[in-house]
C-alpha cells in the first residue's frame, strides 16, 4: 500500500548530515520521544511534498538538541545530505492522546470553537506558535483569528461534539466585523 503524506503528522524534519557514514540529524518538535523509541522496531517515514520515504533505523542518539539517525539504507554523507529538509512524519493513527492526557493539535483541527460569552467563534483552521504557547487559527466573519491555546482560556473540549469551548478575557480579540 503506498503512504500518502496525508496519513501522517509533520513531528519534526531532518536539519541535514552528520559525518561520513550517513547519519541524519533529527530535529524533533513533539514532547513524546517514546515515537522515536518506535523507530528502532518500526523504521522511520520521512516525507517532501507528496513523497514518503521509509527507512530502517539502526541506532538514535542525543546529539546538541537534536538526534542523529543512523540507517542501513543511507550509506554515505550524500544520501544524507540529499534528505535535508524532508520531515519526519508520525502516523496520525499514533498521534492519538489518552484521557486527560495533552491532545496533540491535529485532533482538534476542524473543532468548532465555543466562547462562554460570545458564543460561536468559527472552526479551528490551522496552528500556529508565538514561541510561548500554541495557537488556534480560526475564520472569523473572513479573517484569520489567533487564538492562545492555553489552559486559563481552555474550558472543556467536547470530542463527541466536535467543539472546543473557551472563557476567553474581554479584549483578547477584536470581535467586531472590521478588518
């Protein structure tokens, strides 16, 4: 069966090669490294555009804030080299959180988002980050609204009903219809 990137979550992307057997240096953007522990058995995805490497993993290892990656089907520095810039790809199937456990932003994306006081926001388009906290990214009366996803604002998230409710603080958005 062939994977489409589609099927998958960006956790990360390779920052390029390290020394002359081929290793690649993993940049992880996810706080559960026990995904990378699952490459050993399983191997890992790496994808571009719409093309989905896999690839067999011999051995992961700390390396400054990063991880290097070492795979019989990468045998020189160029083959490495030549992956830079493709990302590590997660199944979606994994990326699945636990009760009361943090949700992975993915399993949000399409939510309806619901303010204590306002009512209907509009539904979640895309993430984003200030470096601080993650945000949401919903339409609102046609333009880009960001949103803190941060717990004080976080009221419940309803999976059944697709909506996530919010008690956001007076301010925090300019609600009025101008752009």
């Amino acid at each position: 069966m062939n994977k489409k990137v589609s099927d998958f979550i960006a956790a990360g992307y390779v920052a390029g090669a390290h020394g002359i057997r081929g290793e690649i240096i993993l940049v992880s953007q996810i706080n559960d490294l026990n995904l990378l522990d699952d490459c050993i058995n399983e191997g890992i995805c790496l994808g571009k555009d719409e093309k989905v490497l896999s690839l067999a993993v011999d051995s992961i290892r700390p390396h400054k804030g990063s991880f290097l990656i070492l795979s019989r089907d990468i045998t020189d520095r160029n083959k490495a080299e030549s992956l830079k810039g493709y990302s590590w790809l997660i199944s979606k199937e994994k990326m699945v959180s636990n009760e009361r456990e943090n949700i992975f932003l993915h399993e949000i994306e399409g939510f309806t988002v619901v303010d204590n006081s306002k009512g209907v926001l509009g539904k979640i388009v895309s993430f984003s980050s200030n470096g601080a906290q993650d945000l949401i990214e919903i339409m609102f009366l046609g333009r880009k609204v960001f949103i803190p996803l941060v717990k004080a604002f976080l009221d419940k998230i309803d999976f059944k009903e697709k909506i996530v409710h919010m008690k956001l603080p007076p301010g925090l958005v300019d609600w009025t219809n101008e752009k």
